[in-house]
C-alpha cells in the first residue's frame, strides 16, 4: 500500500484539497487543457478542487506595467503581455486557500499524465513546500523548481506575493532567487521526484509532464516568438547593450523567429489528443480555437492536427 492510500489526509474534504493553475491570456488554453488533464487521470478528481489565478484579477500586476525589475542581478522591464507575466502568482495560492489544507499550484504548460491525487494526499514530512530540483549541477543543488508545488498551506502564512512582488521592483528582492525559493528556509523544503514535473521528457514513470522550454510548446509550432528569452549576455557586455538597442527599437520581440516543433512527436500527440477531449466533453470551443489562432496564442494548423488525431483515434 503507498503513502498516499494510508494517508488520513484520504478523508479531507474537496475545500482542503486545490490544485491551482496560474496563467494568463497567451497560455488560457494551456491552462484550460491542464485542468481536463488533471480531472482525466485521476480515480479521486471528486476530492480535489481545480481553479485558475488569472493575471486579469490581481491589479498590483498590471500597475507595474513598464517599470524596471531586479532579474538575476540585473534589471528588465516588467510587461504584462509577457508569456509568463503569470509567475509571481504562484505564491499567491496559500493565501487563495484560507491558509488551510494542502494545494498543489502548477504551471500552465504543466499536464497531468499520473493521478494528482497521489501528490495532494502524500507524506510531506514535515516539510512545508515540495518541489523537484531545478538543476543537477551541484551548485544550483537548493533552486526549487516552483513551477509545480506541493503546498501545506497553514505553513506558509509568511507568503505575502504581492508585498514580495513589490520588493522586485525597490530592487531589494531578486526574482530569480524568488522563484527558486532561495529565501525559504531550508528545513521548510522537501524534494520531489523529477517526474512530478517532467521537463519536457515523457516515460512511462512521468506523472506530471512540463513542456517547459518555451521555443518548442507543441501549440506555439510556427508563430512569432512572443515571450522574453532569459538573459545570458551578461558576461559579453557588448552583446547585451546591442539586444536592449534591438528591444527598444524594433520591440521587445523583434528578430527572436519563431516556435519551433517540439522534437518529441508523443508529448505534442498527448497536447492534441487532450485538446481534442474537451471538445468533445464542451470544455474547450472552436470558437475558442479559432479565435487563439486569430491571437496568435495557437498554431495555425491546430485544427489540421485535431483532425489527423481524430482520424488516428478512429
């Protein structure tokens, strides 16, 4: 029998068991996927709750529209529309839980491949947050990958996200460290094994699977890039004040070409293959589709795709 089958957190009830996706609009539909995803493969999706952290419904965001950030030493420019303006809202589902019970927060490239619920009801011990590693090199060994969390909610009171996402832009917090949980205590963190969130490998062992590099979401094949690669100029000063030149005059996105295919063709099988579920099951629209596509936010054969893996399925 495993931890999570003799655990007595079986008993909680729905209100103590949340998993939270944070997103905004360029990944809604990786969001809404997630949560079909979640319910899907799990034998208890009746015990657990599934809500969304929009970057639409936190205002303190969207005032710091265009203002300077401390970022790995350095300063960016905070931007709404970026594919990952909904990051610091990972730290928010404590609060949004009452301080009660257990959470899981994911990303919204993040999709269920195991049974969330073996997560939300396993022996933390005594830890207050879980999470993979986000590194092998030995020192990077502390970096908490936040982009799937395992949560005991009434632990984590100290989380104040939006006073914390302030300090980012008075210079006294990094994100960077923020996001890899450098100002946790050590003794409040706990490890998850990697295939709670999987980068980008699928196996039969992957509970959790993250399409985690950006260039090759299976969704994104063919369109402009639309998100802020991670600054790694910082050593060639030269190269570095030429990109912030490109940014400033062309656009933030100008000259960063466009989403590549993913290059395994199961993970962008199971994307579709999921996409096609909720329209069946009236989750997800072609309404809606079509309009992603109009946005930019869906590749524009995705209804090319839906139909090879329809006819696939017949």
């Amino acid at each position: 029998m495993t931890v999570a089958e003799n655990s007595p957190s079986d008993t909680r009830t729905p209100e103590e068991l949340r998993v939270f996706i944070h997103t905004n609009d360029r990944q809604w539909l990786g969001a809404l996927v997630a949560a079909h995803a979640l319910r899907r493969n799990s034998r208890h999706a009746d015990t657990f709750t599934v809500e969304f952290i929009h970057v639409k419904d936190y205002p303190f965001l969207a005032v710091r529209e265009g203002q300077e950030f401390l970022r790995g030493g350095t300063t960016r420019t905070w931007r709404m529309d970026d594919l990952q303006s909904f990051t610091p809202l990972r730290f928010l589902a404590p609060q949004l839980a009452g301080y009660r019970g257990r959470a899981v927060v994911i990303d919204p490239d993040v999709f269920a491949v195991g049974d969330i619920h073996e997560l939300l009801t396993r022996d933390m011990q005594g830890a207050a947050v879980m999470g993979r590693r986000r590194s092998g090199r030995d020192e990077k060994g502390f970096q908490v990958a936040t982009s799937v969390m395992l949560l005991d909610c009434a632990r984590l009171r100290h989380w104040d996200c939006e006073r914390e996402f302030g300090e980012l832009f008075s210079f006294t917090r990094d994100y960077k460290d923020w996001m890899v949980l450098a100002h946790e205590r050590p003794e409040n963190i706990g490890w998850l094994e990697p295939e709670w969130n999987d980068f980008d490998r699928l196996t039969p062992q992957t509970k959790m699977l993250h399409n985690t590099k950006r260039r090759t979401q299976p969704w994104k094949t063919g369109l402009p890039v639309d998100f802020t690669p991670a600054d790694k100029l910082k050593d060639k000063p030269l190269l570095a004040g030429l990109n912030r030149v490109r940014a400033r005059l062309l656009g933030e996105y100008a000259l960063l070409g466009r989403y590549a295919r993913h290059p395994d063709p199961a993970q962008e099988r199971l994307f579709f293959t999921l996409v096609r579920e909720c329209l069946d099951n009236g989750s997800v629209t072609e309404d809606l589709l079509r309009a992603e596509m109009a946005r930019n936010h869906l590749r524009h054969d995705a209804l090319d795709v839906l139909n090879k893996i329809r006819l696939e399925a017949a």
